[in-house]
C-alpha cells in the first residue's frame, strides 16, 4: 500500500473518532427558563402567561410619545459617548472576524535578501535572493474552524453590547426625564404651598395684635413657613442636579433641559410581558451570557483538536544568483515545497490540563448562563409587582388627598365659627402638602416600573 494511502487512512480514522471537534454550538437542552415570571398578586404562583405579545419589541417611540423626551432619547442615542464606543467595539470585532476567516488561506510573503562578501582583499561578491514565500496550515482538525466561530461569538457579542447600551441609555435617559417632571410638579406644589404659608403668617401676626391668638401659635406658623421654603430650595436644587446629570448622558455642557408636564403623560395601562422563553431571544445581557457559553465551547474544541496532527504545506519561489559558496550570474529561478505533518505524543500534560480546564470554564459559563436568565425573570417580576402595587398606592393617595383636601375647607369653616384653631388650619395644610408630594413620587413610581419592565425585557434594543 502507497504511503499516501496510509495517510489519508489515518486522517479518515482520526476524523471519525473527532466528530464532536466540527460540530457548532447548540443551545444545551437543560438550560430552562419556564416560570421565571412571578405573578404580582400571588405570593408563591409564576405567571400564567395567555398572550406571547411582548411590550419589549414595541419601538421606544411607541412607548415614549412625549415628543420632547423623544427628541432627547434621538440625542442621546446620536452623541452619547458610550454608544459611540459601543459602535466602534463592534467595527473591531468584525475585523478581527474578517481575519479569522482569512486564517484558512495560504500566507505569502515577500522576503529579498542580498550580500556582499570579498575574502583576503579579493573582489567582492555579490549575492542576492529574491524569493517568495507562502505558507499554509491545513485544518484537518478544526483548529481553524473553531477559532473562527469563537471570534464570530466575540462579534456577535459586541453587537449585544451594543444592543445593551443603547436599551440603557433610552430607559436611562426616559428615567431622569420623567424625574424633572416629578420634581416640577412637586416643585409647584410646594411653591404653592409656601404662598399660603406665608399668608398664614400674615394672618397669625394680624391675630396676635387684635389679641386673639398667642405669640407661640405665631412663631409655629413662622417655623412651618420656614421649613417649607427650605424644602422648596431643596427642590429647585434637585432639579438643577438631575438636569446637570441628563446633559451629560447626552454629551453636552450641564443646561437647561426642555421638557412637558407630568399632567401631559401617557403611558400604556396594560403591561404584557410575553412567554418567558422570549427573554432568551430578547435581552441583551443574556444573549451575551450565551455567547459566553459558546465561546467557552469553541475554546473546548480548540483543546480537542490540539490532540490531533497538524499539517503545514510551505513553499518557496524566486531567483538567486548564489548557491552555497558559489556565485552564478545571471540569477536562476529556484523552487522549494515542504509538507510537515506534526503529531502530539507528550507536551509534559500541557494538553491534558488545557481540555480540563476549557471544560470547567465551559461549565461555569453554561451556569452564569443560566443565572443571568434568572436574575432577568427577577427583575421582570420586580417590575410586574412595582407597577402592580404603584397602582394600588395611587388609588390610596388620591382618595387620601381628596379627603385632606376636604379637611382644609371643613377646618377653615370651623375656625370662621370658633370651633378650631388656626394651627389645626395649618395642621390640615401640612399633611394635605405631603399627600399631594407622595401621590406625585408615587405617580412617578407606577411610570418607572413601565420603564423598569420595558428594560428587562430588552426593549429599545434596535
């Protein structure tokens, strides 16, 4: 039998036996995601989920329709700093991909050489090369291939980074807008609130001179005016800084924001969170908890094939003048083809110890795989309950503050009839101010958990 026979055998016997080496990552049948959304009104129940409809691929525009958020979220979305470098990281994997791909091609290069050599004062000689040289490794076991499939992972990664950023940036530019409106609107409250104080005090003082009240009852009045004008302060501080903080995410100097009312708001009643299976599909940070995965299992089968020959074919063309000591002229052309077959038999356990290991990081990225999925049910669940118990809040606050702002009239009456004080006056002002400034946070906090749900479930991605 030809020994090229032999050979061909004995890469079919090693082909056979290596099977596992050419095959492409699949999803592992036990990672699992059924359940992970807990029902908001059930204390041990998952959701029963009846509709696959999914808030997280509806457009932020449809989301978001205020239009001056709108034009902020396009601002960001344009200079932010992080979703240019996001951009560009992408532009670097895909390169580097371009050039896993190339890797199964021959290498050539061009290397001239020349020389000059004379001997005890005797004539020089000159001598030249000028040969071309190319090289190329033989993937007969998938080196190559696995190479280039974990660099498309790192690709495909940086797409989900980018994806991950850009989901950030539009919840996280909505957040601090929807806060100015918050604080806007507590801010006109209070400010509100401070001009009646301050009529208060003017009534009190006028009370005091006719005699009819005491100068204690004064300076109380004094005090709350006070205390409300600084948390007035505090406000308009509040509002400077989350300003400040939202022009910086949007790459520019701290200013003046432009923005609606709160009043102006519409968000949608109905959230829908679609099937939990969608999360692997959707979110960013657990697509790219999967190409963790595949990657470690490429570097796997990198540690496999390393167990098996590797072929490297060179050759060499190109014209010289000199041969050995002798110099001819003119230059011949010369040729040059060499096949080296190189078999691992002992790397002092080398191999052994890089499979185990690539195996126990394979292992450990299939897990932070499946927690991800998990920590992503959680925070869907989070949402779900937030929005869930923000609404109950809101209908408590609203008829808490219906009943305060009842209890104002109802006092003012009767104090006009000597029956109440005017402290018990400014008593029901003080707690009908701190419903109306919870019921707004509250408001804010039902508008938050439809952002907060709109992330986790990989919204805004593309």
């Amino acid at each position: 039998m030809k020994r090229s026979n032999i050979f061909y055998m004995m890469c079919a016997t090693a082909l056979l036996s290596s099977c596992h080496i050419y095959k492409a990552y699949d999803r592992p049948e036990d990672i699992n995601a059924d359940g992970i959304y807990r029902d908001p009104v059930s204390l041990t129940d998952t959701l029963a989920v009846s509709d696959t409809t999914n808030m997280g691929n509806i457009p932020w525009q449809e989301l978001f329709k205020d239009p001056k958020l709108q034009a902020l979220i396009e601002e960001g979305l344009a200079n932010n700093v992080d979703m240019q470098a996001a951009v560009l990281r992408v532009e670097e994997a895909r390169v580097m991909l371009t050039s896993a791909r190339l890797s199964f091609l021959p290498s050539i290069n061009l290397a001239p050489q020349g020389s000059v050599t004379t001997m005890d004062g005797g004539d020089f000689v000159k001598a030249y090369t000028l040969p071309v040289a190319a090289s190329w490794q033989v993937d007969l076991f998938g080196q190559l291939l696995n190479a280039s499939r974990s660099q498309k992972t790192a690709y495909l990664q940086s797409q989900y980074s980018q994806q991950a950023v850009r989901s950030q940036l539009i919840c996280g530019i909505a957040n601090s807008y929807y806060t100015l409106l918050m604080l806007d609107k507590q801010e006109d409250i209070t400010a509100r609130t401070v001009d009646i104080y301050a009529e208060n005090v003017r009534v009190m003082e006028a009370m005091k001179i006719a005699g009819m009240t005491t100068e204690a009852a004064v300076t109380q009045t004094r005090a709350a005016y006070h205390q409300t004008a600084a948390s007035l302060i505090d406000l308009q501080r509040q509002i400077r800084e989350v300003e400040n903080s939202l022009s910086v995410l949007l790459a520019k100097a701290p200013q003046h924001i432009d923005r609606g009312t709160l009043d102006e708001q519409i968000m949608p009643e109905e959230l829908t969170a679609g099937v939990p299976i969608q999360l692997l599909a959707n979110r960013p940070d657990v697509k790219i908890a999967e190409m963790n995965l595949a990657s470690a299992y490429y570097s796997t089968n990198q540690a496999r094939a390393a167990f098996y020959p590797g072929l490297n074919i060179t050759a060499t063309a190109g014209w010289t003048n000199g041969s050995g000591i002798s110099v001819a002229n003119p230059g011949q052309f010369m040729f040059q083809a060499l096949a080296a077959l190189a078999q691992p038999i002992f790397n002092n356990g080398k191999l052994i110890a890089n499979l185990k290991v690539t195996k126990a990081e394979e292992e450990i990225a299939k897990m932070n795989y499946q927690q991800t999925i998990l920590a992503a049910g959680q925070e869907v669940s989070d949402a779900l309950h937030l929005y869930d118990a923000s609404n109950n809040k809101l209908i408590e606050d609203r008829a808490r503050v219906e009943q305060l702002e009842k209890a104002v009239v109802y006092t003012k009456d009767l104090f006009q009839s000597g029956d109440a004080t005017y402290l018990e006056i400014l008593t029901s002002q003080q707690s009908l101010l701190s419903a109306q400034l919870t019921e707004v946070s509250d408001n804010i906090q039902r508008i938050q958990a439809v952002i907060n749900l709109y992330s986790a479930l990989g919204g805004g991605r593309e």
